[in-house]
C-alpha cells in the first residue's frame, strides 16, 4: 500500500486520496524538497496540484510558461483549503476539504484557457452562519527557456492579463500580483450553498453549474471502458494538450523536467510517440498533434530536435536520425484505423523561421521521408546512419566508441529496425494517396534493411550499431533494439523466442518496474528502465510469449511502482520518462546529470511517457494494431 494514500473512486472516475504529511526528497539539481505534486489539464492548460494544497497552472499556448505558481486558496472564517488534511486528486480536478468548506479546482473539457473553482459551504450549526468566502490567487507569470541552472524566474515578454472573478459577480484581473475577490454568505442552520469562481485567461461568460456537470459528463464518457488505471493513463495523456498558438494544432509536450524545469519541448519524435494510442481513442487530437509537430519542421523534410522555450527550433544539441521514422508511423496508423485520407490534402505550415509556404500534410511527409533516405541516409554497411544520436540521445557517449567518428560513420542497427516496420506501413498510405513512387521505394527499402537487421543476429541477440571497425553490442545486450528486430521481421521465430527468454534471464531478472536497457549494466554506471523501451517489448513479446508480454505490462503500471517502492511518491499517480533499477543507488526514482545541470528527478512527474507507454502497449495486447483495410 502506498504510504501516500490510496486509490478511490470520485464522480465514477479513479481519483487518488492523498493523505500523507510532509515528506522529504531530494531533486538532486535543486534544494531539498517535501512538495509532491500532479498534473491535470484540459486541452489548453495544465494545472499543478501540490500536496499542501497550492496550485500552478501552466499554459504552452505561446511558449514554456506558468502563468501561476503555488497559489490558490480559498478561505472562510478561519477555515483555509490550504490546510486540509486530504487532498482528492482527480483525473481532471483537485478536491479540497476542510470543515464544512468543500472546493473542487477542475479543468473544464476542451480547450478553455482557465480553471472552474466549485466551493461548497454546508451550515451544521444551530443557528445563523454570516461570513465572508474569499478566493485567493497570485498572478506570477514565469517564463522557462533551456534553464539548466537554476532557475532564473524570467518574465515572459508579453505577459497576458489573468483574470479572477466570482461568476456573475465581481471580476478583478492584472498581469502580475495577487488577485482576491470575496462572497458574503449568510446560512440558515442547515442550508448548503454553493459559489463559482473562474481563473485565468476568461473568455465569454459561462453558466458555472453546466460546464461542471457537462465536463464530468463528458470525461466520464470519453475515456475508454477499461481497468481504472487505463482511464486514469488516458486523461493525464491528453490533459497534457494544448493548443498551439504559434504552429497550429495542438502540442503533446512530454513534460515533466524537460518543459517544467528546463523550458523545452523535445525531442520531436515524443509527442508523436505519445498520440500513438490517441489514434485509437481521441483521433481528431492525434491528427492535430500530427500536424503540429510536422509544423516544427523546415521544407527540406528535417525536424529539429526541440522547440525552446519560445517554440523557436533547437538544434544545437542534438540530431538525431529516427526522428522523421515517428511522423511517418503516426500517419500510417491513424490513417489505417481511421480511414481518413481527406486530411492528407490539407495544408500544413512549415516555422515561420523558413518563411516556406504551407504544404498538404501527405507532401510534408513525402519530404520528411525524402530527408530520412537521402540525407540521413545509411552508412558503409548499409544501416540507416546514427548521426549524433537515434532514439537514446546518448547512445554514442555509452558506445565508448569516438564520438566525431561514429558522428561521421556510425550507423544505428536500431534505426535499421525501426524503419524496416514503419516504411512498408508508410508505403500502404503513400500508395492510397496516389504515390506509387514514394511507396515502392519505402518497401524496397524496408526490405534491404531488414536483411541488414538478421545479420546482426549473434546467437544471443541483435547488436546495437557499427562504426568503422567497432561493433557496439557484440558482448551486451542493449534492449532497444531487440523488439524491434522481432516486430521488423528480422528475427526467425525460434530467434525471437530464444531472445524473449534471454531478456527475460538477464534485463528483467529482479527488476519489478521492467526490463533494464542494459545487460550486464556498465560498471559505474545506473541500470535503467525506459517507458519506451518497454512499451515495444510488450509489443514484441505479445507475438510469441503472451505470458511475459502482459508480466512486462504489469511491471510498468503505477500499481507495481507502489507495490515495489511505497515510500516513492514518483511513480504513484505520475512518473518519468525512466526509472532508476534496483542495484542503483536510488532505485525506484530517475535519472539525474548534475554535471551537466539537467536532471528528470528535478521534475519527476508528468512524464507523458509514463502514461501513454503503458496505455499503447495495453492496446497492443489487446490486438489493436494498425492494418490497412481493416480498422482497429
């Protein structure tokens, strides 16, 4: 059981009840803290729940910025929400209690720009309650822009005007200080009374009571009809949206330290990872995520890694070469579930850096398609090449191999992998669109680099990479690319089946949150367990041993991080992109790199990642993949 609190159910929607005191942790990069903390959003905005009942609430429209930070309390008399002694989290709304003050902060569904605060005032006296209801909020605009330092509180450019009002009555609103409005009440005994107050950026006016009902309304009917923790993984993937007021569509930012702390939305290849199993559940918002991520790119068919905190490209980090292989696989598949090739035709924009004119959504993917075959292209062995990173961004510092070299030669056997199951894919829609070309190429292409893939069979497991003279992975195991090699088509079903049982011996042996990436792990260094890793070997192992695919799904829930680490609030309702394994010396926790000021345990929660992985794979399992003519 979790020493935080326990699971319940609110409104007929998993809620978690939190009734934990303070408790230390440590975020390495920063000072010492005892807050936890939740994320819940609508389309629009995020809002930050803390664990001693104060709130943020962020908002990506035009950039990384938080609007407000560790305020919000409502107050009566002498009763505070801000010192209830359990704090109700729910999928989309935080419930506070305290006394006979009851108030709901709930993100409404869509893409309003504010939060609906419900605060319920019951009178079980024998006589008359008179009192005033204040609503108490500090408007703190901060801006987040590549800060890997400490953090520099940097006001945004152009701050907008926040706004709080007691709906249908008093209505007060700045650009930066605190905002208060009050309510006189007067009970008789035994009379219940309820005041609505809105915050944020308001729009037109609002029947209160309607969006509130209709919101409830509409998540419950919504999310899919499937285990709590499904429900629960669905509404914090998509309350992660939000609308983009610079690009067009919606962003699907993974979060956590990365947005959070550092200020940027990256790499490329994870909101589109992230809107995979949308696809299935919420398609109109997987096409905008589509669409807007295709939006970061330059006509040339390149993403860039990120968007800064400003949504201006980032590439002085990172170039990674599997980035274009995600765009093409989110196409595919929400055209083959959907049927919807309509939405190929329509224009998408290019950054408004390239100064380019928009192009239909089918011909930016025939470029970025054009710039994985012929720019980044493949190497002397004729494996896609790795440039300075593929999926791990920092696979060529673990490879030991020279950087500059394997910058210039190396070649991933992970991209090999991956681009021989999405090009045949990408070429089924390429092919209904009309493009012949670009589809027999794709097949052709898969088909040469799966051959590649097989030959890196070593009668153990597949190797990771090539560089001139080196093979990486000859004498490890690095588990990214095995299920991808068995999902490709490259290993032979007794291959597949004998690797299954060789990860199972070696990355999974004694690790209750999955598979290590690692095997043996590198002396020195931390074993790891990656969402996303984690989610294709579900995947992978589903065709061959039912048994361990759905034993490695389990390992990935928020239930077994509890089961294993009680004590952890990271991994409870929320976790990060990756957890740290047991023989690390925080395990149950992330990863942190103080020597470079970047840390995921800085901001350990609202990882995306932790939320749509586990949600994908679970589709998976259930068969749901994608098939031209026949909908999933």
């Amino acid at each position: 059981m979790s020493a935080f609190g326990e699971w319940t159910t609110v409104e007929g929607l998993p809620a978690f009840e939190y009734r934990a005191g303070p408790r230390p942790w440590d975020p390495v990069i920063d000072p010492p803290s005892s807050t936890h903390r939740v994320h819940v959003g609508n389309r629009r905005i995020t809002l930050a729940a803390d664990s001693d009942g104060l709130f943020g609430v962020w908002d990506e429209h035009l950039g990384c910025r938080w609007l407000a930070e560790r305020t919000g309390v409502g107050r009566f008399g002498a009763l505070s929400t801000d010192t209830a002694p359990v704090k109700l989290f729910g999928p989309t709304f935080v419930r506070l209690a305290v006394g006979d003050l009851e108030r709901t902060v709930l993100c409404p569904e869509g893409d309003a720009p504010w939060v609906l605060i419900r605060v319920d005032v019951v009178n079980r006296g024998d006589s008359a309650l008179h009192g005033v209801l204040t609503e108490e909020w500090a408007v703190r605009p901060r801006e987040v822009n590549l800060e890997f330092g400490p953090n520099r509180g940097d006001p945004p450019p152009d701050p907008p005007v926040v706004a709080l009002e007691n709906v249908g009555g008093e209505r007060v609103e700045t650009t930066t200080g605190p905002l208060t409005v009050e309510v006189a009440l007067d009970l008789r005994p035994g009379e219940r009374t309820t005041a609505w107050f809105r915050f944020g950026l308001l729009d037109e006016p609002v029947d209160p009571e309607a969006v509130y009902e209709s919101s409830l309304a509409g998540l419950n009917k919504r999310l899919p009809s499937a285990p709590d923790e499904i429900r629960w993984h669905t509404a914090l993937l998509t309350g992660g949206a939000c609308v983009d007021g610079v690009l067009g569509g919606h962003t699907l930012n993974q979060g956590s330290a990365y947005s959070f702390r550092h200020g940027f939305n990256g790499a490329a290849r994870d909101p589109l990872q992230h809107a995979l199993p949308l696809v299935h559940l919420e398609p109109d918002l997987a096409l905008s995520v589509l669409r807007n991520t295709c939006a970061w790119g330059s006509p040339d068919g390149d993403l860039p890694y990120a968007l800064d905190g400003r949504k201006q490209p980032w590439t002085q980090l990172f170039r990674p070469s599997d980035q274009n292989l995600w765009a093409l696989w989110l196409a595919a598949e929400y055209a083959a579930t959907t049927g919807d090739l309509a939405a190929f035709g329509e224009p998408v924009p290019y950054h408004p850096c390239h100064h380019a004119d928009p192009v239909p959504l089918a011909e930016n993917l025939r470029r970025q398609f054009r710039f994985f075959t012929d720019e980044v292209g493949v190497g002397e062995h004729g494996h896609v090449r790795i440039l300075n990173a593929d999926w791990n961004d920092l696979a060529i510092r673990e490879s030991g191999v020279d950087r500059d070299v394997m910058v210039e030669r190396g070649e991933s056997v992970l991209n090999s992998a991956m681009a021989a199951w999405v090009l045949p894919l990408y070429a089924d829609l390429a092919e209904r669109l009309g493009d012949a070309t670009t589809a027999s190429e794709a097949r052709r292409t898969a088909d040469d680099l799966r051959t590649l893939v097989a030959r890196e069979w070593n009668g153990r497991w597949f190797r990771r990479a090539h560089g001139p003279g080196t093979v990486v992975g000859e004498n490890d195991l690095w588990l990214e690319v095995q299920p991808w090699a068995i999902l490709c088509g490259a290993a032979t079903p007794e291959q597949a089946r004998a690797l299954l049982t060789t990860i199972d011996e070696t990355c999974r042996a004694g690790s209750p949150l999955g598979a290590r990436h690692r095997w043996p792990v590198p002396e020195g260094e931390q074993g790891q367990v990656w969402f996303s890793v984690n989610m294709t070997l579900v995947w992978a192992a589903s065709l061959y041993d039912e048994d361990l695919a759905w034993d490695e799904w389990r390992r990935m829930t928020l239930h077994a991080h509890t089961d294993a680490y009680p004590d952890v609030w990271t991994g409870t309702v929320s976790g990060p992109d990756c957890y740290l394994a047991p023989g690390s010396d925080r395990p149950g926790e992330t990863w942190a790199l103080p020597d470079f000021g970047t840390a995921m345990q800085a901001y350990p929660v609202a990882n995306l990642h932790s939320h749509s992985q586990p949600l994908l794979a679970y589709l998976r399992l259930q068969g749901v993949v994608p098939r031209f003519g026949e909908r999933a």
